[in-house]
C-alpha cells in the first residue's frame, strides 16, 4: 500500500479492464462484454495469430469465470481494492468476527439452475416427452398384437373349465 492508503496497482490489467468494464458493472454487462469479447478472440473465428487468439482468449475466459461467480468476485474486488459500499465500517466488537453469510437473493447474479428455460429447451422437453409417450403406446400396440391369440384363451371360460371336474349341482331348494 502506498502511502496515501491507496492500493498500489500491479503492472497486469485488472479483470474489468481486459472485458472493457468498470467495477461497478452490472453482470449482464459482464456477460455480454465477455460473449462480445469471445467471438472476437475465439482461436477459430479470427485472423490473429492462434498463439495470440488463444492467449487473448484465455484471459478472456478467465476473467469471465472470476467475475461471474458471485464469491469469487467479491474476494477479487476485495484484492485489487474496489468495495461495492461506500464506506466498510468496523465492526462493534472488534473481539469477535462478525459474518454474516451473503445473501444471493438480493443480487443480480443468475445462477443456471435459476435461469428460464430457453424456447429450445423446452421444445427438446416436448420432444422428449412425445417420444416417451409413443414408446410407451408401441409397446402396448405390439403387446396387444402379439398377445392377443393368449388374451383370447385366458378370456375364454370354456377352455378353463373343461379342464377342471365339475361340481354336482344340488337342489337346495324345496318345491
């Protein structure tokens, strides 16, 4: 730290500076600064150099990676000296540690077990489902064709009961 209280910035860009970002950037600016940014550097899609591109590229990613996961950010902004509040009180008793857990409600970061399903997702999912369903009806279609010469004999009391003694009808009733 110099002297001034100030973090002394090392000669490497920040994260936010490689995708072009303040700190105080939204994450859906971060996101689209990263895609922007990707299929710029992709090793595939451009002219540089694929030893540059694919340098470029990594950067990029890992960037994206640091910035995007919520914890991870927070623990980045804490080291190269950017707090998100105004001002970072101490706390009351300086004995015990105050943490409170971070609550990810309130932030504006998507989690992908969080995100709408996409038109494509759920057209894939009624794909799916459609195609279940009609196994399932082929296999009682086939069973039903197949089986039914032994549905027919089961059904049929006549085969079963000749089969077995028959008992004395008695009469109980009395005339």
């Amino acid at each position: 730290m110099s002297q001034t209280g100030k973090k002394l910035h090392s000669s490497k860009p920040t994260y936010y500076s490689l995708l072009g970002l303040h700190p105080s950037a939204s994450v859906i600016d971060i996101r689209r600064a990263y895609r922007e940014l990707s299929k710029q550097y992709h090793p595939d899609t451009t002219e540089l150099p694929d030893y540059v591109a694919t340098a470029k590229f990594q950067e990029i990613n890992e960037a994206y990676a640091t910035l995007s996961h919520p914890e991870q950010r927070f623990s980045y902004d804490l080291k190269i000296g950017y707090s998100r509040f105004g001002v970072i009180q101490a706390p009351t008793d300086l004995n015990n540690s105050v943490h409170k857990p971070y609550d990810y409600s309130k932030s504006m970061y998507l989690d992908a077990s969080d995100r709408p399903l996409s038109s494509g997702e759920i057209f894939v999912l009624f794909v799916l489902s459609l195609t279940i369903v009609g196994c399932l009806i082929l296999a009682i279609a086939i069973g039903i064709i197949r089986g039914e010469s032994s549905l027919q004999t089961q059904l049929t009391p006549t085969t079963h009961i000749s089969q077995f003694p028959q008992p004395i009808p008695t009469n109980n009733f009395q005339s």
